[in-house]
C-alpha cells in the first residue's frame, strides 16, 4: 500500500499536469514585470555569479546606489579597461559603493574619488525636481574608513571642478559620472573629456531619468565625434576615440 502510494506520488510530480499552475503563474508574473518595464537577468557562468554576490553584498553593506545591473556593467567596463593607459576616477562616491566596486574591478590604476561628502552642492532649471542641495551627504571620514582596507585611492573632497586642478596633468582611462545634476555632470564632462585616453570610457548614471544629466552629455556630445550609447538602467557611456 505504501509502496502504491509513493508510486503515484512521483507519477504526479513528474506529469506535466502539476506543472502548469506554476509555469500559468510564472508567465503572469513575467508579464506583469514586462507591463512595468522591468526585465530580469539570468547570470549561470560562475564568474558571473561571483560578481552579482559580490554586488549584492555591497548594496547591503554600503548602501550603493546603483541597481544590481548597472553596478554590473561598471564593474565589467571598469575591469576591461585594464589596458587602456590612465587612471580612473569618480565623480559622486557618496558611501562609496560604487568607488569599493571600481577598486575591486581594476587593483592596480590610481583611483581618484570626488565629492563634496556634503551633498548635492546646487540644482539648477535643468534639473530633475526630485533633485535638492545638500541631497546625499556623508560623511568622509566614514567613506575613508570603508576604503580604508585598498590601495592606490587618492580622495579628492569639495566642489567639483574646484577640486580638478591637481589632476590636471593626468590621464584616464575610465571616468565614473555620478553627480545627478546638469552643472556638475557639465563641468565633469569639460574637464575630463580632453584628458581621456584613447579607448577610455566616460559611463554615466541617470542619464536616462535625470533630465539635466541627459541634457549635459547631449549638449557635449553634439559636436564630437563620439557618440553617448545609452546602456541598460540608467547609465549612459562614451568610448574616447582616437582620431
Ligand atoms: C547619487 S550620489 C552618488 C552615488 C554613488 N555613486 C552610489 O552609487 O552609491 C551623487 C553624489 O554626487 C555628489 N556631487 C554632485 N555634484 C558634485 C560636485 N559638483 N562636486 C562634488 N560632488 C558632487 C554629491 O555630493 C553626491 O554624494
């Protein structure tokens, strides 16, 4: 009788009948994920897997920003620059997520990290409403602390362009804009456009949702010859050419 019955049992769990609910539920999740705009992203390569724990565990542990997916793509340009000659730098490191995740893509380039760690220092008519001053404050010293255990990071506290100077003579290979508003993503772009190595990346977050980050790279890019490809999320990049 027992034996009867856990024969059935593994017929039914095997028969495509008891499936259905599940696969009728999946679909309508799906859709109504697809209805929002929202897509979802199998990662099966193993080193895939190990990026996104890692990223995952920084959202939780540092209170990064950027979403899951657009931490990714950061970490997999950052990490295929590593050719390219010149440092990396990062306008608007707030807790210092993304600059941990930069530093972790590439251990060896010079890091420079930017940002007032007082906020948003001015929103201007060009931008989004959901932006105010003095938006993302942190404190530095904090920022430090969390950095504290990797090398070659050279922070750069203040108003940017203000805090510019001193790397006037360098070159880079990536620049990482974060900076949410139309003056400073204006100023970042002016200033880092000419120092830009061939084949460096310019990647930009909120280019798709904040209306003055859009507005700065389309003024810049309009006549140069690079293009701004719009990625997945909300980040933007521009590929420096050479000629
Ligand atoms: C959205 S937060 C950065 C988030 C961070 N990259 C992350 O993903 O967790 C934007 C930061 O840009 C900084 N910021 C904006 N404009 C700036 C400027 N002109 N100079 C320095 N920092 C600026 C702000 O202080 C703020 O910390």
């Amino acid at each position: 009788m027992k034996l009867l019955f856990q024969k059935s049992l593994k017929y039914l769990l095997k028969h495509p009948l008891f499936f259905m609910p599940k696969r009728v539920a999946t679909r309508i999740w799906l859709y109504g994920l697809r209805s929002k705009n929202i897509g979802l992203i199998s990662y099966e390569a193993p080193d895939q897997k190990a990026v996104f724990d890692r990223i995952h565990h920084l959202k939780k542990e540092t209170g990064m920003l950027q979403e899951v997916h657009e931490a990714y793509q950061l970490y997999q340009i950052a990490s295929s620059l590593q050719r390219i000659p010149g440092d990396m730098a990062e306008v608007g490191v707030y807790t210092g997520g993304t600059a941990c995740l930069l530093r972790e893509a590439d251990t060896k380039k010079t890091l420079h990290l930017f940002d007032t760690f007082t906020g948003i220092p001015e929103v201007s008519e060009e931008d989004t409403a959901y932006f105010y001053k003095g938006q993302f404050a942190t404190s530095l010293q904090a920022v430090k602390n969390r950095l504290n255990a990797y090398e070659n990071i050279l922070f750069h506290p203040g108003f940017f362009p203000e805090t510019a100077s001193i790397v006037k003579e360098n070159t880079f290979s990536l620049v990482h804009l974060d900076a949410d508003t139309y003056r400073s993503t204006q100023a970042c772009l002016s200033f880092f456009y000419s120092r830009m190595s061939e084949g460096g990346m310019i990647v930009g977050h909120d280019y798709t949702t904040s209306a003055g980050v859009h507005q700065a790279f389309s003024e810049f890019f309009s006549d140069k010859k690079e293009t701004v490809l719009t990625l997945l999320g909300t980040q933007c990049m521009v590929v420096k050419l050479g000629f």
